[in-house]
C-alpha cells in the first residue's frame, strides 16, 4: 500500500529532524486515516443522505464511489509530481482542497452538487497520501525505525477502510452532513502543524511527467466504471451506449500502458507485471480490498434497512470486522514466517469466502451471533491476505523498483475499493429492482422510487404509510435480500479463484 518512486534518500543525520520525526509521523497518519476513512464512511449514512437528498440507485453509487475512483488513477501523477516539485507543497495543496471539498459536500444540495464535491475530496486525497510514505522514508534514516514507521502507516492505511463505518455511525446520528463537516476542524489544526513541522522535500526536475498518461489513466477508469454502472442501471443512456463506454474506457487504459512501456520516467511500472509473483500479489490486493468495501457497503445496508437497526447500532454491530481486521494485521507479521505466502494469502481468501457463505441462506430475519463470527471472518481473513499480498509484491520487485512496486499496489488498493462499490452494487441493482413487484396501494411512480434503491424503498414507504408502506418495505425488503445473495455468491466465486489461482501461481516458500 505504498506510494510513487520516491527520489533516492538522502543520508541525513537523525538529529536534523530530532524529536519531530515521531510528532510528523502522527500528523501524517491523521492525514492517511482522514483520507482512508472517507472511502468507507459513507457505508452507514446511505437512508440518511437518500431520505435528505432523494439521489437515484445510480447517483448514490457515484456518490459513495466517485471518491476512490478518482483516487486510484491520481496517486501515480501526484506522486510523481510530488517528487518533482516538492513533497510539502502538493500536501498543503492537498489540505485546503480537501477541507474546501468537505464543507461543500457537508452542505451539498443535490446529489449532483455532493457527487462533485466527493470527486474534488478525491483530488485532495491523492495529493496528500503518496507524500505520506515518501515523507516517512526521508525523515526516517534509522533503517529500524524507519521499519517501525512504516507498519504504524500501513496499520493506520489498513484499519481505516474498516472503522469508516463505525465513524460514519455516530456522526450520522447528529446529521448526515457531519461525516464530511467533521474533517474541517481536524483540517484546521493539520494545515500549521504541517507547514511548522514537514521537512521540505528537494524537487526533482530532471525527472520526467508525461500528462497525456495521467489523463488516459484517470478517464479510463472513469469511463470504465460509467459504463458498468449505466449498463446496470440503463438511466441516463442505452444499453448499447453503455458498452461502447465500458469498451472505450479498456481502449484508453490500454492506450496507456502501452504508452508507460515505451517512456522513459513512465507513471507505472508496467514491466513489473511480467512476474508471476508480483502480478499475483497485486490480484491479492485488488480482489481482498474489492471485497472488503464493496461488501462493508451492502451489509451496512441490511443492517438499517433489512433488520432496522439504527446508524449508530449498525456501526456497532460492524465492529467485530473492525477489531478482527486490525487483529488480522497484527497476527499475519507472526503467520507469514511460519507458513509462508502462499499458504497466507490464499488460506486468507479462503476464510472470506466462506465467513459469507452462511448469509447465503439469510432472509430478514436477525442471526446476530453468527453475523458477528461472519464480520471476525471477513476483518481478520482479509487483512491477513493483504499483508501476505504486499508482502510477496515488494518481494518480487528489487531495490530499484520499489518506488514503481509501491505504486502499484497503491492504486491496487484504492482501485479495489472503487471496483467493489462499483460492480457489487451494480450487481445488487440488477437484481433487486426487477424482484420488487407492483405493491396495491403505491403509485407507480412511487414503485419506480423504490425500484431504485432499497433506501428509496424506505423512504417511499414512509412517505405512503399505512398497510400499503408497510407492504412495499416488506417486499423491498425481500428483493433486496435476494440481490444480496447474488451479491455473496459473485463474491465468494471470486475470492475461491483466486485463492486457488494463488496457492497454484505462487511458488512455495
């Protein structure tokens, strides 16, 4: 989960930075958690921000995804341009963008308006988080301490995903504003403890930016997930329109790495895919975060929607997931030494799949017990996945390559976290609008409401009350159930094949 080819460390003294090294680790893991939390945090808030706001099933995925997939393609060309004009500068750059972004998605009027505002979050994001690692590695010359630095970074990187929801449960309960509001004051307190503490960065000029990758990188991602969402949802275009940008969006990525193996400073090390461990490692990562997210979204909505728990009770009941993946990290620096990386990665996907497989025969009854040892199963197997998955990605890549390494897997993570979101509530939506039926006593314009989403549903049937609402949220309640298992089994199908893929790619240890 580390970031861009960081210029060559200069051997400065520790005394240079002091004391301050350990204040400027905290300030910069505040800054990964403000940026790792927001790519989750939203997971809880979906009945109050669609009750507010009235966004259709298609506008709030956007919402809750825009932000990572805006990340994802940034972090190369921030990190690069970071390298090149200078560390400190882009982060403060990064600060203002992301607290002028907060407050406008705090107070966003219409979906559209918050769409926007989580795509500018997204910017700021990916000008801040590469410089979070390339800091560390300049101010920490101790190769010790330097070890002990990075695993509080990737520690913090690693349980911020997870304790979004939880974070997103006790601030909804005040206003569904304040999960974006909350991160202006923290912003306020980071911009002059950032300019007195970060060291400056010495500017690489003679290294090399090629915009045109940067812009290929990012619209083909955003072309890529458009299509995919539209090809689920047929809202704002045809069926046939939405495959030609799905397809337009694969013709510009391959436009661009086929450009990265012909530069010479490309964006991405592209050449490091010709290794099967590394390659494999990068699926890992890719395929554990895409679950993690994607699934942490639509099990926060059965949750408030299916069992009726309130925000805060759903956050709650998610912190078994929080606790075992943070456990996960811990215990996986113990596990990979003992059995290895293949066994590792591969057993931890493994155990994801099957913590699902019980929610396969779930309806809108309440399993509390089991829930919890599913949420342990999920936390601890996909955590324990990642850290076998960086490890064997940094272990296929040599000193040089590291910047390059890092990078990838970076964008793997976040790119993970926009692919989840993006094809598992795709899926979810295929599903359910076509299971939810015509209820008597609702408009069918107050249907086509429901169809979008279940928290549309909700929202509709509280609007008709009476025995006709309370109809419509039983049977949304069911066809969202239904679009859930469909959810599961997608799921659980690919995490088995690549467990396999790994236990049969990697080579043994």
């Amino acid at each position: 989960m580390t970031v861009i080819q960081a210029a060559p460390l200069v051997r400065t003294a520790d005394r240079e930075h002091g004391d301050r090294r350990w204040s400027i680790l905290v300030l910069l893991c505040v800054s990964l958690l403000l940026i790792t939390v927001d790519a989750t945090v939203l997971h809880i808030a979906v009945p109050a921000l669609t009750a507010a706001l009235e966004p259709s099933a298609v506008q709030l995925l956007w919402i809750i995804d825009i932000y990572s997939l805006v990340v994802a393609p940034l972090l190369i060309m921030f990190g690069t341009l970071g390298d090149r004009y200078g560390r400190k500068r882009l982060v403060l750059c990064g600060y203002l963008l992301f607290g002028l972004a907060s407050a406008g998605a705090a107070f966003a009027p219409t979906p559209l308006t918050l769409i926007l505002a989580r795509a500018l979050l997204g910017i700021g994001g990916a000008m801040i988080m590469p410089a979070t690692l390339s800091l560390i590695r300049q101010i920490f010359t101790d190769r010790r301490e330097r070890a002990i630095a990075l695993g509080i970074w990737s520690a913090v990187a690693a349980a911020g995903a997870a304790v979004g929801p939880l974070i997103g449960g006790v601030l909804v309960g005040i206003w569904w504003g304040a999960v974006f509001l909350i991160n202006v004051p923290i912003l306020l307190a980071l911009i002059p403890a950032a300019v007195r503490l970060l060291p400056d960065s010495p500017g690489r000029k003679d290294r090399g930016w090629d915009g045109l990758s940067a812009v290929l990188s990012v619209f083909g991602i955003l072309a890529l997930a458009f299509g995919l969402k539209e090809a689920g949802s047929g809202s704002l275009m045809p069926l046939w329109a939405s495959v030609l940008v799905f397809l337009a969006g694969l013709g510009l990525l391959f436009l661009f790495v086929r450009r990265q193996s012909r530069l010479r400073h490309p964006l991405l090390e592209v050449g490091l895919f010709r290794r099967r461990e590394f390659t494999t490692g990068v699926a890992g990562v890719l395929l554990g975060v895409f679950a993690l997210v994607g699934l942490q979204l639509m099990l926060a909505q059965y949750l408030q929607l299916v069992l009726g728990d309130s925000p805060l009770r759903a956050a709650v009941r998610m912190l078994p997931l929080v606790i075992a993946a943070i456990s996960g990290g811990l215990a996986a620096a113990h596990i990979l030494p003992r059995i290895g990386m293949r066994t590792t990665m591969s057993g931890g996907l493994g155990l994801v799949a099957l913590s699902l497989t019980p929610t396969l025969s779930w309806g809108v009854e309440s399993h509390p017990v089991m829930l919890a040892f599913c949420f342990v199963g999920i936390g601890f197997g996909v955590q324990v996945a990642l850290l076998a998955a960086s490890d064997t990605i940094m272990s296929a890549a040599s000193e040089s390559q590291a910047g390059g390494a890092a990078a990838i897997e970076e964008t793997a993570y976040e790119l993970g976290a926009g692919l989840g979101v993006a094809v598992l509530g795709t899926i979810t939506a295929i599903v359910y609008a076509p299971g939810l039926h015509s209820v008597p006593g609702v408009s069918a314009s107050g249907m086509d409401k429901a169809r979008q989403s279940l928290a549309g549903a909700a929202h509709v049937a509280h609007e008709v009350g009476g025995s006709a609402g309370g109809a419509l949220l039983d049977a949304a309640r069911w066809a969202f159930v239904n679009a859930l298992h469909t959810t599961v089994v997608v799921s659980v199908v690919l995490l088995s094949l690549t467990a396999v893929a790994v236990a049969t790619l990697l080579s043994r240890d």
